[in-house]
C-alpha cells in the first residue's frame, strides 16, 4: 500500500497490478509467451477503500505494546496473530478497558478488600476449602501462578493477625516445596502430570522450619477447641478446627516421608505416617458435611471465594505462551481426591513387605491401576521403594533384593547354600557377573519406574523397555545358564541347572510385552478391524508362553525341595521320609493367565467370523496395508530371542486356514473359550474385582457368540459394538 494507506475497496486493475509490483510480472510472463489479458479477466475485480484515518483514530486511545480485547476476540481468538518474543505479546495485557488493575496483598490491604483480622467462622470455612480446592487443582498439574498463589494470603502469611489463617497459611506455603521434592526425587513426571516451576517472586519461606509449622497448627487447634466450649455455634467452631487438624495430619505425613539425603523408612516411620493419614480420613467425612457453611464462589467471578483471591494478581509473571484455562475444582470433590490421596498414601506405605521382586512388581503395577493421574503418590511410592537409589526398601541393596527374589522363583543351586555348586568359585563370579549387569543395565528398576509414570506414558515406555533391556538379558541369562548347567555336570551334585535365570528373565520380558499390548485397548489405539491379530497373538502366544514359563518355574522349586528332602533324609536315616505336598507358589498367577489366553481366544475366533461374514468394518485398501500395521504393533518384540518374533505371513497363513471353518463353527467355538475362562475364573479363591469382571463379561459373551452360531441375526452386516465399561481389554460384545 504506497503511501503507508490501508485500502479495503476498489480501484482500477492498472491502478492495483502497478501498486503491488505487477508490472515485473507482466513483463516475465510476456517474456514465456502468457496472454496476460487473458489472465487478468479472470482475476476477480476487488474495489479498494481507504481506512488509514480511521484505522488510526481507532487506535489513539491504546497504550504502546496494548492489545484490544473483545468479548468476542480475544487473545485466545488472535492466536494466530501472535508474533513469538514479541514484548506487545506479553500476556499481562490489560484484558479489558473497565476492568480494574488486579489487587496485590499490599494494594488490596491499603484499599481495606482485603481482611487480616475479626474472620467469622464462615469465612474461615470458606478461605480454607477454597486454598484446599486449589491445592487440589495444582496437584493436578495446573499452574502454581494461575491457582494456588492468586490466593492473596499465601502472599504474606506473616501479615496475618488472625491466628488462624496465619498458621494454615504459613502450612501451605510450607508445603509446596516439600511436594516439588516428591516430585523430583520421585522422578515418574511428564509435562501434563504437573507444573513444577512457576515464575511468581513468592520464594520459600524459611522461618517458621517445618516442626514449628506443625506446633502453630496445633496451638490453633487447642484454641478453636476452647472457642467451641464457650461460643453457641459449636459446630461452626469445630468445623474450622477440623480443617486444621486435617492439613496438620497431612502436613505430618508428607514431612516424614520428604525425600532427604540419606533418607530410609524403617517400620516405625511408616507406622507414624499411616497413623496420621488414618486421623486425617476420620476427620474428612466430617468435613464434606459442613462445606455449605463456608462463603461460596460467585458464579460471576473467577475467583474460588469471594475473600482473599485476584484472580489475576500473577497474569504478568505466567510465560509468554498461550495461556491453559485452569479451571478449578469444586469443593466437595477436592476433599474426595484428599481421602483417595490418604488412602493410596496408605496403601503405598506397604511397599516395604514385598519380599521379592515378583511380588514388589505386582505391588507397583496394580498401585499403577489404582493410582490414576495422582502423581504425588506415585512419586511417593517410588521413594518409599527406592529410598537413597542405592538401596531397597531402606537398606537392601539391590543386587542382594534380585539375588534372593531369582532365589525365590526358580531356586538356582549356585544360590542354594546346602548345594555343592554354590562353593564353586568361578561359578560365584559368573552369578554376580550377571547381576551387576542386570543392575547397570537398569532393565529391573526401569520397569519398577515405568509403573510410577501415567497410563498413556506406559505404552512407550515399555517398548523401550522391551527393545534395549530385555533383549540384551536374554542373552546374558542364557549364557549363565549354558555355564552353570557344565558346572554342574562336572560337580558331585544331584542338581542340575535348567535354564534357572533364563526363565526368570523370560518372565518379566512376557509381562513386560503384555502390559504393552494391553495397554492399547485401555488407551483405545486399536481399530476394531486390528482386534483380530492383536487378540490372536495374546491367545496363541503370549499367555500361553506366560502359562508355561510360570509352570517351568514351579518345577524347578520342585525339584529344589526334593533335592533338599533327600539331603535331609540321608543325614537323618533314623527319621521316616515325610511326602510333603507341593506347593505351587504361582498357582493364582497360572490360573489367571490361563483365563486371559482363553478370554483371548474367544475374542480371536468370534471376530474372525464377523470378519469372514463381512461384519467388521475394514479400511479402504488403496489407504491401508495390513502388513505395516501389524510389524507396527509388534515392531518392540522384533529383537527378542523368545519369544520368538512371529512374522505377519505366519499370521496370513493361520488367518487364511481359519476362514475355512463355517462362521457357525467359530462362534460356537468362541462360546467354548469363553466358557472355560468362566469355569477357571470361578475356581480361583478369593477372586479380586477384575477377575469377577471377567467372569461378567465371560456369562455375557457366552450366550451372545451361542445365540450366534444357531444362526441369530445370520443375514445381519451391521458391525458388533464393543463395549469395554466392563473391563478395559476384554469387551462385551452387543449384537446390533
């Protein structure tokens, strides 16, 4: 625009194609031969108006680096205009015209908005749910500057005079650090799980320490007690006080369990924790009958309360990148995280009786399930495990924790210490070789630290976890095994070494690869149409090798005892030998495993007779390749030695011969699998809630895939719905 002019209406073409530098076009595009008359009769005739004075009249009324906003354009709006390390892009731009600049602590007490003194005990109610509600939503992963510290009373705590509020105050900003070093040590956190930093100038406050913290707590509660003898809202006094014995109890809790240098838990200081997260879950029920008498938010407002928030008070410290809508909790159901938060605290603390590896990854793995998104007890649970990083459980080291946990799966002689191998020497050497290889390898602790991190984050970790850890242990195990089993044919010794550490390592690396491909129907990866090789894969291989591998264990321990009864036995030839039952450690796990291959089979043949009557929907070939798709979903088992990767010909192969049974006949197979899960389901003792769901979905799909092979719906072509309400890999299928 010549002249520095916008123009917005028309002018004529010779005028406009002169203007923008068209002539140098025209003279190039003569110089190929174009008709540019031709070309310009197409082009559509704009007319061109002039806004500049009216552009800038607009304009005059804005500050240097100001931003308008609308109620209907905003920054959110203009997004795309956005010029990055632009200063007029800062985000502390004035929102709107009449709107007030945001009260800091000093400006809202100079202008009287803002209380230090004579609080009702409703608004202490409503203050304390509020900051608890913002807690909350920070542990959630919202910004700390944008929830937590818009609460004008964190700011300076110590200008406080109400007793009260100054203490629950001085509480939380103590808090904060001791949370961020959870998360650090913790060392399981993504980007969306949450917002360590923020860029707010509120430090850490180092006067009062921590234990003076806890006794300013508790001198408010013994004055809020006397309070509610003498006054006539008793209640209203006790619910105050209940608000401030329950962030003391979990102020307690999280201080004993900080991670500090050298830090261990021992018996005692858990007992102390879980003593303290107890109190807190008896004083939470209490709490949510009384969050009605507390100041509630206005609904106009962004503010959590009415006292003591602005809500923009930190819009200038946030990053100069789009600002995340924080939406904050409500009250009751910040109090409901709180009690589920104590409970997996709780539940955490027992990490300490896993005897061994095996039983600490089932520990961690349904912690997993149940933990959800709550990072902090995911972190809280690794430090209690891991403690210093150097040692287990406090003071294990781990090298000794995998000896005794191989020890308790498949009993090595080198490890047993009435065997002749175990004296050997260079056979010592070789053992402990292989563990500080698996210790530096890291395969172990990783996959305990894959379990601390959220479900979608899982998936990729554990194809790592697959591709460079147990590939490589594979191997190694093997070559143990190889030279312990020569050992032992050369020792006086009855024992022999059967693949002792390679099924051990084989175990993992098959639970490992299961909870990769499981992981895709609880994150819904899966397409409907890649059911069919997903679920053939668990059925035919994957849980049958589980299957075996445990079976292959327990006969192992079998044999240990019986080489150790007939030691016993030759000592004590006074004594009668004594058949002692068997025990089969592993037992609960066969069973389960058994019924997952089954419930898979049944999935792998019911949808290969959808398929093969034309029912589930497939993708156009011209935009697919079933091949890449399959060595895609298989791609981190591609290096393993066992089991061995199988190829998607092999798959074609079995795909092709199983098409040639009637639909009928599959589904009346599919109906036989489903069957023998429920039947094995109902056998186990004491089965836990996902094994009862699975005997639910089993009944389900029982009567449906029945219904089907007697011809129910036969002429139908509409795809089956899935439903996974029930259980997140094993769908009920609903004929439409």
């Amino acid at each position: 625009m010549p002249g520095n002019e916008l123009q917005t209406g028309s002018e004529q073409e010779g005028e406009v194609r002169g203007d923008d530098g068209l002539g140098a076009a025209e003279d190039q595009m003569s110089s190929r031969g174009i008709a540019l008359g031709q070309s310009y009769r197409r082009c559509p005739n704009y007319e061109w108006k002039s806004v500049t004075t009216e552009f800038f009249e607009a304009c005059s009324e804005l500050s240097l680096g100001e931003l308008v906003h609308d109620e209907i354009f905003g920054l959110f709006e203009a997004m795309s205009a956005i010029e990055m390390m632009d200063p007029k892009m800062d985000v502390g731009i004035i929102l709107n015209k009449d709107e007030p600049v945001p009260h800091t602590f000093q400006t809202a007490v100079s202008a009287g908005v803002l209380k230090l003194e004579n609080f009702t005990n409703e608004e202490l109610i409503g203050i304390f749910d509020s900051i608890y509600s913002c807690l909350v939503c920070w542990l959630e992963g919202h910004s700390l500057d944008q929830i937590l510290f818009t609460c004008l009373y964190l700011h300076n705590p110590h200008e406080i005079a109400d007793k009260v509020l100054k203490s629950f105050c001085l509480a939380i900003r103590k808090l904060i650090p001791i949370i961020k070093d959870f998360v650090i040590e913790g060392n399981v956190s993504e980007e969306e799980d949450f917002q360590l930093f923020g860029v707010s100038n509120l430090g850490v406050i180092d006067n009062p320490t921590e234990t003076q913290v806890v006794g300013l707590l508790k001198e408010s509660e013994d004055e809020l007690v006397r309070r509610s003898r003498i006054e006539s809202n008793a209640e209203d006094v006790l619910a105050v006080m209940h608000r401030v014995r329950l962030l003391r109890f979990l102020f307690q809790s999280l201080f004993l369990l900080w991670p500090r240098k050298d830090t261990t838990f021992g018996e005692p200081v858990l007992v102390e924790v879980q003593k303290n997260l107890n109190a807190a879950l008896e004083l939470l029920p209490f709490i949510k009958r009384t969050v009605e008498k507390g100041t509630q938010p206005d609904p106009k407002s962004d503010a959590p309360n009415p006292i003591g928030y602005s809500p923009r008070v930190n819009q200038r410290n946030l990053p100069p990148t789009f600002p995340r809508s924080a939406r904050i909790r409500d009250r009751l159901s910040s109090f409901v995280f709180l009690e589920g938060l104590s409970q997996k605290l709780k539940l955490a603390c027992k990490v300490i009786h896993q005897k061994d590896y095996y039983a600490t990854l089932n520990f961690f793995i349904d912690f997993s399930k149940k933990s959800g998104q709550c990072l902090l007890s995911r972190s809280i649970l690794q430090i209690i495990f891991f403690g210093n990083k150097k040692n287990v459980k406090g003071t294990n080291p781990f090298e000794e924790f995998l000896k005794e946990s191989i020890k308790l799966f498949t009993a090595p002689p080198i490890l047993m210490s009435k065997n002749n191998v175990s004296n050997n020497i260079e056979a010592k050497k070789y053992v402990d070789s292989f563990l500080k290889y698996c210790i530096n390898l890291h395969t172990f602790t990783y996959f305990l630290q894959i379990c601390g991190y959220n479900r979608a984050r899982q998936r990729d970790k554990l194809a790592r976890l697959i591709e460079e850890g147990f590939g490589n242990l594979q191997d190694e195990a093997g070559r143990v095994d190889t030279y312990l089993n020569l050992i032992c044919r050369h020792t006086e010794s009855s024992s022999q070494h059967i693949s002792h550490f390679g099924t051990w390592t084989l175990y993992y690396c098959l639970r490992a690869m299961s909870l990769y491909l499981l992981s895709g129907f609880e994150l819904e990866l899966y397409s409907v149409h890649e059911f069919l090789y997903i679920y053939w894969y668990l059925y035919e291989f994957l849980f049958g090798f589980i299957v075996t591998t445990l079976s292959r264990a327990e006969s192992l321990l079998a044999m240990q005892d019986i080489t150790s009864e007939s030691k016993t036995n030759t000592k004590q030839r006074k004594l009668k030998a004594k058949k002692k039952k068997q025990s089969k450690p592993f037992l609960r796990e066969i069973m389960y495993n058994h019924a997952m291959q089954m419930m898979s089979g049944g999935y792998y043949k019911a949808i290969a007779a959808f398929t093969k009557d034309g029912r589930i929907r497939q993708p156009k070939s011209k935009f697919d390749n079933e091949e890449i798709r399959f060595n895609r979903r298989f791609a981190p088992f591609a290096n393993l030695n066992s089991p061995p990767p199988m190829p998607y010909i092999e798959f074609a192969k079995i795909r092709s011969s199983q098409f040639r049974a009637p639909s009928a006949e599959l589904f009346l197979s599919a109906a036989n699998h489903f069957h023998q899960a429920r039947n094995i389901l109902e056998s186990v003792l004491n089965p836990d809630t996902e094994m009862l769901q699975m005997i639910q979905v089993a009944k389900f799909n029982f009567i449906v895939t029945n219904l089907l092979a007697n011809g129910h719906k036969k002429d139908s072509k509409l795809q089956p719905e899935f439903d996974f309400s029930q259980h997140y890999c094993f769908p009920i299928i609903k004929i439409n």
